[in-house]
C-alpha cells in the first residue's frame, strides 16, 4: 500500500459549482506540490442532508485515495455512467471537471 502523500499547508484551489438533481453543489479542488489531483470537498445547498453528508464522506474516500497514488482518471471511470459514456452520478461529474481543470482544459 502506497504512503499517504499529505497536501501541503497551503495549495492552489479551484472551486465550481455543479446543478445535479434538484441540488446546487459547491465542489472546491486542491492539487499537491506537483500540480496533481490530490482533494475534493463535495457542499451542498441543503447542508445536513443525508444526501450531503453521504456526498461530503464520499469527497473524504476520493481525496484520501488521490492521497494515496491512485490516479484521479481511475477513480472517474471506476463511478457508472451513461450510454454515452457521461458519467450519471455527482462525484463522476465531480472528478470529471476537476480532472478537466487539472489538465487546463477549463
């Protein structure tokens, strides 16, 4: 098992907005000392929602396997999608974008 590679105290960010369902989602990124993928925060517009914390402990999962060396473009396919390959969930659209914006394609 890979050692958790820990981001730095302060880190470039970016921070979009994603509509899914009838919920607004705040989704905030941080990359490591090398540019890389390395955290994902998940906040929702009705905070305390089950369907918010569920969101907010799965950004946890994703950020502590980023952490761990698993390549960010792993865990977006790992999550379903559709016929046309656009992923059906949240957190794919999530680390979609973010990986988008990682890369500079945003």
């Amino acid at each position: 098992m890979n050692k958790r590679q820990r981001l730095p105290e302060r880190r470039a960010s970016d921070t979009f907005e994603i509509r899914h369902g009838n919920f607004t989602y705040t989704i905030t990124t941080s990359v490591d000392a090398e540019g890389q993928l390395g955290e994902l925060f998940i906040d929702s517009d009705k905070s305390g929602t089950e369907l918010s914390v569920m969101m907010h402990d799965a950004a946890i999962a994703v950020s502590l396997a980023l952490q761990h060396g698993c390549p960010p473009e792993d865990l977006a396919q790992a999550f379903e999608r559709n016929e046309t390959g656009v992923p059906a969930g949240l957190l794919g659209l999530a680390l979609d974008r973010a990986i988008a914006l990682t890369e500079g394609e945003e």
